[in-house]
C-alpha cells in the first residue's frame, strides 16, 4: 500500500518510546556500545538506517548470603554474539551453487544465506560457545593452546559436568553456569509476524519502576486466542526475493491444516466402487466436507513490507520471526553443540527498540507455537516464553529523516547497504567485526573504502562452524567425527551427519516442522534434495 507525504515531510529517526524497565536499558546499551566498537564509525555515519542484534549473557552477583552492599552490585553483561544486517542472499544464487557442489562435491555452506542483523547475532554466539569449549578441551591437553582467545574462567558461561550417553555411558558434557542467562536484543521487531499490525489490541509499553537495574519481568505471557488462522494471524512468512519474479500460487486447502481436518473416514483409496446404492447407504455414508482456500494463501497483498506466504515462490528464506520463534522451541544453540550441553539454551529475555508491540512480539516469537513439546517423550525441548521489554534507548539519534513524496507504508527507513557485520568476543585478530557483503554471503572485497584481500567465508558460516565443532567432537571422543571430513560434505551429507551426531536435537526439529499446525509449512532446504 502506498502513502504520499506532504512536501518536506519529515519524521523522527526513531519515535519516542516509553520502555519496560533499566534491565531493558541496560540490555540495548551493551549491545549498542559493542555496535559502535567494532563497526568502523565510517560506515556507522554513511548508514544510520540498519538493524543491529545482539545476544548477551548476563552474570547475576546474588547469592543467598550477601551484605546490603553487595545486594546493590550490578551483575555483569557481556555481548557474546553482535549482528547487523538487512541483506540476504537470492535464492537463484543458492540453487546456482548447491548444484556446482553436487557437481564438483565440493563442501557446503560458505555462504551466509540470510544477513539479518538476528540470524548473524546467533550465528556469532554459536561459534563463541564452541570456542569456549574448546579451549576447555585443550586446557586438558599439553600441547599449546590454538584456540582464537583464551576465555577467561569469569567470563566463560558454561561449566563442565558428567553426563551419560544413550548408552549409559559417561561422557563430557557442558551446562550454562547457574548465575548466568541468555539475553537476546534487536534494535527493530523482528521482520515477518512480529511487525504484523493486525488481529491484537495494541497498547502503549508501561514503564515498571518497580524493577531494579538487575530485574526483568516474571509476569506469563496471557494465553492467545486463534481466531484468525485463516487470515494469517500465525503464517510463516518469508523475505521477499527479488529475483523470484513468479506469483504462481501453490494453492493449499484449509481442509490440509491440522486445526482444520476434515473428520473424513472416506479416503480416496477407500471411496466404495461405483454401484447402485439406495437411500439407506447413500445417508450411511460419511459426508465429504467441501474444502476451501484459505484467504491468507491465496496472495501476499496482507503481508507486511518485504515479507510473502509461503506458497507464493516469491522467497524461501524465512523471517526472523520465525526463525526466532523456532529457537524458542529448539534452542539457540544449534545441532551440532548439542551433543555437548545438557539442555537447550534458551533466551530469558527479549528486548527490542522500533516497531515494539508487546501483543504482537508475543505472538510472533512464541506463543504461536503453543502445543510443542506437550506430547514429546523429550522433556528437554518445551516451548520457551522470554519475558519481552522495550527499551527507550535508540540506536539513531540523528533527529529526523525526509518522507517527501510518494513511499510504500512500513517502508519509512531505507536499508540501501549490502555491508553486514559480525562479531564475537573470541574473534582473533583486530577487534574489528567481519564486513560480509549480503548479496554474496561471503566477506566483502571491499568495507568501508577499504579493500580486503583474499575474500572468502567468514567464520560463522555454516561450513566454519562445522570445521570447528567436527574439531570438538574428535576431542571429545566422538565415533562418528572420528573419520569425517570437512571438505566434501554436500547439503545432503551434511543433513544426515547431523541426524546421526545430534539424533534427539534432530528428532525434536523434525516434530517441528512436521507436525506443528502452523510450522509445518516451513520452507525445508533439504526438501531440494535426497537424503
């Protein structure tokens, strides 16, 4: 939909918010003062439009015997994984390049496939968690540390426990330390179901001044009623591609969603032979429900801006609301480190600047997803529910921006830089984050002005990750990682080592996607290919 505005035109570069609370403030000042760090100011005053995220633990000083003095002691925030970002690459590039390693069996996953300042901010506390456990390991070795940092015992999140294996064997395992949580921070809602104004009441944030600078809120979130399924009010939705100029729909009955079967004990293999029949067994016979398209799959004109359904082949990398929404269920830390950790990890709180609606966030980041884990045999994998603030911290504070003439509604910022960024506290080197260029998913060949040499992956694609925890799996004694290598492992490949490295992790994944009412039309990769 589109708005004209009036001539000189102009509005706040962000609007004016009330907040939840100081432990919000001070989530949003960590991460953006990591932010200003690590970015080099050059581009930080060329882009001021950008979206940043960011993931931070945080280190509480309460115990049970403490002196008044030591009570007021703040506990410690770290940014353990900073992103910035508003790119992804097209899906013709992704499709180009899965086919060429087909061909040439070369390995999988140098491409980082979506940019998103969320997606990159989890990607960069993936690999901080597993350089910590590394340099765990090695600290058990004689031979000289290669770690990329030597974590610092007070700042590390885990600690080492015993732990038995599926056959009750003891094994080296990791737990997040008990004075210490997992924090998630985004500068702007989540794209995708989270800047969906729609099917809630939205109400103004309440400053709770109750809270002290170390306290966020223990309130449940209120269960949501799904009254508009049918109009989208719980879709997945995807970043809209450019380059995916089709608008063929693939239609999907209502009758095909869970909530929605059709009770229906005639199926078609089971529908009676052609016979004359009369009245008595025709009245018998269970009556077929006509099924009907739901008006939320048949086009994307209710979908927010840069966002489509599903069905529609204009994208197949999903939102970060979904994508959030989806740790929320089976954690942060991704396959291949579960094997090492007792439990998921999980966000305790999630804080963010624009667009912030407490209705809307929670049910885009969570409460969508209620049903999960209620059936499983795996008590480990529940759906999680962060407590959910807004900060009244802004990133820009620049003043106002011109909105002269004609703009798309929801389209008030412009997001013109390819440049992404990604840091962690481990990284080795400067301290400066890597510029990854959002069109390629590869480090850019030029930042800023200046040129990098050698372009390649950076460390948190897909295949560094892999490298560095196939190299914590040998450590650890692991049969499977025992013979493998890095180097020629296709998408394919790469899905059944997960499977057989991570089986419950992948199991609870499976449940998911698969038989969840709403996630279950995810958009699969593996879908492409045989496994």
């Amino acid at each position: 939909m589109e708005q004209v505005h009036a001539k000189n035109a102009v509005r706040h570069a962000e609007k004016r918010r009330i907040g939840t609370c100081q432990f919000a403030n001070r989530i949003a000042t960590v991460s953006l003062d990591a932010y200003k760090s690590v970015v080099p100011k050059s581009h930080r005053d060329a882009m001021k439009q950008t979206c940043v995220a960011a993931i931070v633990a945080h280190y509480s000083n309460k115990c049970g015997n403490q002196s008044e003095e030591e009570k007021n002691d703040l506990g410690q925030l770290r940014v353990l994984g900073l992103g910035v970002g508003t790119k992804f690459v097209s899906h013709d590039v992704i499709i180009t390049e899965e086919q060429q390693n087909e061909i040439n069996h070369s390995c999988y996953g140098k491409r980082i496939r979506d940019c998103h300042a969320e997606v990159l901010a989890r990607r960069a506390f993936r690999r901080q968690v597993a350089l910590e456990i590394l340099t765990d390991l090695r600290k058990d070795s004689s031979s000289d540390s290669k770690a990329e940092t030597d974590t610092d015992d007070d700042q590390s999140i885990l600690e080492r426990v015993e732990c038995k294996d599926d056959g009750m064997q003891t094994k080296i395992c990791y737990r997040l330390k008990s004075n210490v949580t997992i924090h998630f921070y985004a500068s702007s809602a989540p794209c995708g179901n989270a800047t969906l104004k729609k099917f809630v009441k939205m109400e103004k944030e309440v400053f709770d001044a109750s809270l002290g600078p170390d306290e966020w809120p223990q309130s449940a979130h209120k269960p949501i009623g799904a009254h508009s399924l049918r109009l989208g009010q719980f879709a997945l939705l995807v970043k809209k591609d450019i380059s995916r100029n089709s608008s063929e729909v693939t239609l999907r009955s209502a009758s095909q969603d869970e909530d929605n079967i059709v009770e229906d004990k005639v199926t078609t293999q089971q529908q009676l032979p052609e016979k004359k029949c009369d009245q008595a067994e025709i009245e018998q016979q269970p009556r077929r429900k006509k099924t009907k398209i739901w008006p939320c799959r048949e086009d994307d004109t209710w979908c927010p801006p840069s966002c489509s359904i599903t069905n529609y082949n204009k994208g197949t990398i999903h939102s970060c609301s979904d994508k959030i929404c989806r740790w929320n269920c089976i954690g942060l830390q991704g396959s291949f480190l579960m094997p090492l950790l007792d439990a998921p990890m999980y966000m305790t709180t999630l804080t963010v600047g624009r667009k912030f609606s407490r209705a809307i966030c929670q049910r885009a980041v969570c409460c969508r997803a209620e049903g999960f884990g209620n059936n499983s045999s795996n008590d480990k994998y529940k759906l999680n529910h962060p407590a959910l603030m807004e900060t009244n911290v802004y990133m820009d504070e620049s003043g106002t921006h011109q909105m002269e003439g004609l703009k798309m509604i929801g389209e008030d910022a412009s997001f013109d830089s390819n440049l992404c960024w990604v840091w962690w506290p481990g990284k080795g080197g400067s301290n400066d984050a890597d510029c990854i260029d959002g069109k390629t998913g590869l480090i850019a060949t030029s930042c800023g002005g200046e040129t990098v040499q050698n372009a390649s992956y950076s460390d948190v694609s897909t295949y560094a990750l892999l490298k560095i925890n196939l190299e914590i799996l040998r450590m650890c004694g692991a049969p499977e990682a025992a013979s493998l290598t890095d180097e020629k492992l296709s998408l394919s490949e790469l899905r059944m080592l997960k499977r057989r490295l991570s089986a419950q992790y992948e199991s609870a994944k499976d449940t998911f996607l698969l038989r969840h009412r709403v996630f279950r039309d995810w958009c699969c990769r593996e879908a492409r290919v045989k496994i």
